[in-house]
C-alpha cells in the first residue's frame, strides 16, 4: 500500500478501524495523523491522534493493554484504515474486551443464526461454490487450485490449532478450529465425502476409550 495515497481529512486525520486479529471483532475507532501513522508502522503497536486532547497517545501507555499490530490496510478510497492487532489487554477505556458492546438491532437475528446453524448448511454452500465458482470467491479460488492446495491449508490450520492449545488461547483455538472445520468441509466436498459419511463412521466406532491404531485400508 502506497502511502502517498491516503486521503487525510481536513483535520490531516484518517479513521482507524481497530479489529482483533484472531476473532475479527471490532475492538474500537479511533483516529490517526501522519505522524501517529508512522509511530504505529514504526514501533509495531498503535498509536492514535486524539482529537478532544489535541495531542498523540500510544495505546496501553498507562494501562499497560498494548496493541501489537499484525496488519493496516486501507479501504478502496483510502480515506478509511483497518488496523489488525494482537491485544494484550482490554482495548476499552471501561475495561471491556471492546469499545463495542451495546447491541440496538439484530440480536434476534444473531439468536436465530446461533439456534439454526448447522454443519450440513456450510456444506451445502460450499457445493455450490465449487459448482458455480463464483469470481472472487475464497472458496472458489481453493476449488480452482485443486486437493494439493486444499490439502496444503487443512495442514496449516491444524498447525495454527496447536499453536493457539499451546499458548493456552481459547479464543485463538475457537478461531482456528473454526478455520480448520472450513477448510476440511471443502476437503470434503473436493472429494465427495458428506457428512453422513462421517456420522456413519464415527457410529460404527464401539471402542471410544482405548486408542486403536487404524489399519491402512486396501
């Protein structure tokens, strides 16, 4: 990204959109000038322009909640940032994990996509992309690429499951195992496996509580 096309305001301020790496939450919105600009990219943690305060200010100075930042990009107009960071603390001035807490619309529709999801519907989607191959598309780029690439990332992302274990994350291991599920649920669909297929599998299995070393099937 060309730095030299960012479109500051009036103010010489650009929008700061400050989003949590692993969940993709937003954490908070904040402000940057060219200086508090060079400062983030410089020393790899944000730092912002406050506007009430005139003045710059790093993030976790005096709480210690330091934002490591892993990725800034700009929007299509490049008068808007998305900066990806790794927080050490709450990013909210109240002590909460973000600024973002009070929901004025859509919570029953979340209610009802917690209530009503299942596997067998991502399945279904990712069917059709593979079918359709949508330009643009994520998924339909994996299904171009072929098994090789498919394979390539359900090894990644079992890798980035460890990691996030091993670092004791919770919520890094929700997001990973959820990247993981993605990415086997193309693996399955490449190669016609359903989930009825797994279900019937893991129903034929009597023996749960002793490990049994699987043959390899001729």
């Amino acid at each position: 990204m060309s730095l030299e096309k960012l479109k500051f305001d009036e103010h010489g301020l650009i929008p700061a959109v400050v989003q949590d790496h692993y969940t993709k939450e937003v954490l908070t919105v904040a402000y940057m000038n060219r200086e508090s600009l060079a400062i983030t990219m410089k020393e790899g943690r944000t730092c912002f322009y406050s506007r009430s305060r005139r003045e710059l200010w790093r993030k976790g100075e005096t709480s210690g909640n330091v934002q490591h930042v892993v990725r800034i990009t700009a929007d299509c107009d490049y008068d808007a940032l998305v900066v990806e960071v790794i927080k050490d603390g709450p990013a909210c001035h109240t002590g909460a994990e973000s600024c973002f807490n009070s929901v004025i619309f859509g919570e029953q529709a979340r209610r009802k996509f917690n209530s009503d999801f299942e596997l067998q519907d991502l399945y279904e989607l990712l069917e059709a992309r593979k079918e359709e191959l949508p330009e643009g598309s994520y998924t339909s780029y994996l299904f171009a690429k072929g098994k090789e690439k498919i394979l390539k990332k359900v090894g990644e992302e079992c890798t980035e499951v460890i990691i996030g274990a091993m670092k004791d994350s919770k919520r890094e291991v929700i997001f990973e195992i959820a990247d993981l599920t993605y990415h086997i649920l193309v693996l399955m669909v490449e190669m016609g496996v359903s989930l009825r297929d797994i279900m019937f599998e893991l129903d034929s299995r009597h023996v749960i509580d002793k490990k049994v070393k699987q043959e390899t099937l001729q």
